[in-house]
C-alpha cells in the first residue's frame, strides 16, 4: 500500500505516519521541515515501513503535484492520500493582518484542495483510491481566538462535500471521506502564532495523536462511510451545533472560549516570535506536546463508533432476551 500524508513532520500527520508503517506501508512523507520528515521517516522504517522524505509547502500547488508525482515515481501508485497539514494563529479576528490569514487559509484550506486534485489526477484514472480529510469539530462549530483556522476547516467540509456528490454523479471508485478530531495533544500549541496574553493549550477533554491516527488509518480502510468522529466531545460539539448554535453556543463559548484555550503561564518575547506560520521552525519536534498528564490514550467513542454493527446487534441481542424474558414471566 502507498500512502501520501501531508503534515507529516509532527503532530497528528506524525502520529499517522507512524500507524501506517506499523502496517508495512510504503509513506510518502510531506511537510516543510526537513530535519523532522528525516526523524519521521526513521521511525516508520523502524515499524516495518517503506518511507520517502519529499519536502512540500503544502500551499504551493505545483510542489505539491511535484511531489505526487515523485511518490508515484519512487513507491508506486498512491493508494491513500491523507491531507493533514494545517496552520493557525490564536487571536481576536480583529488582531489578526491580512497575511496571516491568507497564510492560515492557504494551508490549511487549499493545502487540502492542492493535495485533493493531485490525488484525483493519479485515482481518477485507475478509478480506485481513498482521500482523506483530517477535518475538526470545528469545521462545525467556531470558537474565539481561531477565526482564520475554524473558516479553514469549515471550507474543507463544504468542498469536501462537492466533491464527493461530484464523483458520485460520475460513478467513481474514488472515494473521499472526513475525520473530524477532537483537542489533541500535539506540537502545534509550541508552535502556533500566538497574540494572546498566555500560553496556548487545547480544550479540554485531550487526546494523544495515536488516538487520531488510529482514527485516520480505520477512516481509510472504510471510506463509505462519509464522516468519522473522533472523541465523544467531538459528536456532543457537533450535535450541539446543529441544535443549540445561538444562545448556548454562542454565549458560552464567548464566556469560556479565551480562558480555556490559555494556561497561567505568561507568553515570553521569545515565544512571541517563535512559530511556523510563514516558516518551519527547525528542529524535531515530534508528535506530543506538553499536555500528556491530561491527554488520554483512547476514546470508548471510536472504538463504539468503529464497531457499531456488533454493537447494534448485541443491543438487539439483548433487547430480544429481555422480550423473551417478559413474555415468559407474562406466560407464567
């Protein structure tokens, strides 16, 4: 199997990398950082993978097609192309320049469209292959401080949601599925922009990145299934913002929304001028961040999610012995 990841250097693209090589995948592994692909294609060899280090700036179209075509030129045709990479800066909108948002967006948002279209020039032909969008319970629901970021995300999910009618209509065998994710602990709260007063930190409830990467790689294997949602926060956020957008939603996270996405720790200058949103920050910085004494290990709502089928027919398993178990005490 061959596996495109972009985003692959740290974080959930990292985690992702990781979960294909164990796996015996061959991994194309694409981000700007040079020094942590070199570290993440080690420890996808180690785990019984192939890997293949292609430095990309997702933003840039023409290196991303350059760099499809080097991984089906050294690996083989690309079955699964996973788009990860993302960008962000924790702010007010109104803190927020023009760049920085052209930046976020061009990451996070066409880094998905440039991957899509060069995964579909390659599977479109062969008429077989499985994109998929790492997405967020954001591309639902926008909290404060990531306007530029949660407008990325919801852009993913409307062009997400074209394309798939698109290859639909055209009885494609391409298929394209989303993992929407819930707070994780990865490297990008050391690395984000930040013009906040404190240092950043995910929402809480927090996840490690396996558990988002074990998510992806199971996404890949079913991609019928249009979404996949990672974490029981995740499906409540979702939900609710289909039911409650205005006067929960709103007023709540405008309430809790700066507070819990800042520890007590004071920003310092260094940090302050210190992130990856226009350049890699050099260095490996794996996939974990600084959170891991909260961060948990596993979703019981993945596993149920994954598993629906037997647990719909256990429930009805169930639901039949109680049946039988009144009627009979009826009978008696």
């Amino acid at each position: 199997m061959v596996v495109v990841i972009t985003g692959a250097s740290a974080g959930i693209g990292r985690a992702t990398a990781r979960e294909f090589g164990r796996r015996g995948a061959a991994v194309a592994l694409l981000a700007r950082n040079e020094d942590a692909l070199r570290a993440a294609a080690s420890e996808v060899e180690t785990l019984g993978g192939r890997a293949l280090v292609v430095p990309t700036d997702v933003a840039d179209a023409d290196a991303v097609e350059a760099a499809a075509e080097r991984a089906t030129r050294e690996l083989g045709d690309i079955d699964v192309w996973v788009n990860v990479a993302m960008a962000s800066i924790l702010a007010p909108t109104w803190e927020i320049d023009p760049a920085e948002f052209r930046r976020v967006t061009e990451v996070t948002y066409l880094g998905q469209v440039h991957g899509t279209m060069a995964a579909l020039r390659r599977m479109r032909p062969r008429d077989r292959g499985t994109i998929v969008q790492v997405g967020s319970a954001l591309a639902y629901r926008g909290i404060p401080l990531q306007g530029a970021y949660c407008g990325a995300k919801h852009a993913i999910r409307g062009f997400t949601d074209a394309l798939r009618t698109e290859l639909l209509h055209e009885k494609s065998g391409v298929r394209v599925t989303t993992v929407h994710l819930p707070a994780l602990n990865t490297t990008q709260f050391g690395l984000v922009r930040v013009r906040m007063p404190r240092r950043p930190r995910p929402v809480a409830p927090v996840f490690q990145p396996e558990v988002a990467a074990r998510a992806i790689v199971w996404a890949s294997e079913h991609p019928r299934r249009r979404e996949h949602w990672v974490g029981a926060s995740t499906a409540v956020t979702i939900l609710g913002s289909r039911l409650t957008p205005g006067i929960i939603g709103d007023r709540y996270l405008a309430r809790t929304g700066f507070d819990s996405q800042q520890t007590n720790d004071a920003v310092d200058e260094h940090r302050r001028r210190t992130d990856y949103l226009f350049s890699p920050v050099r260095g490996d910085h794996g996939a974990h961040g600084p959170f891991a004494d909260e961060a948990k290990p596993r979703s019981a709502q993945v596993w149920l999610a994954e598993h629906r089928g037997i647990v719909a027919a256990g429930a009805g398993a169930v639901a039949g012995a109680l049946a039988a178990a009144g009627a009979a005490a009826t009978r008696r």
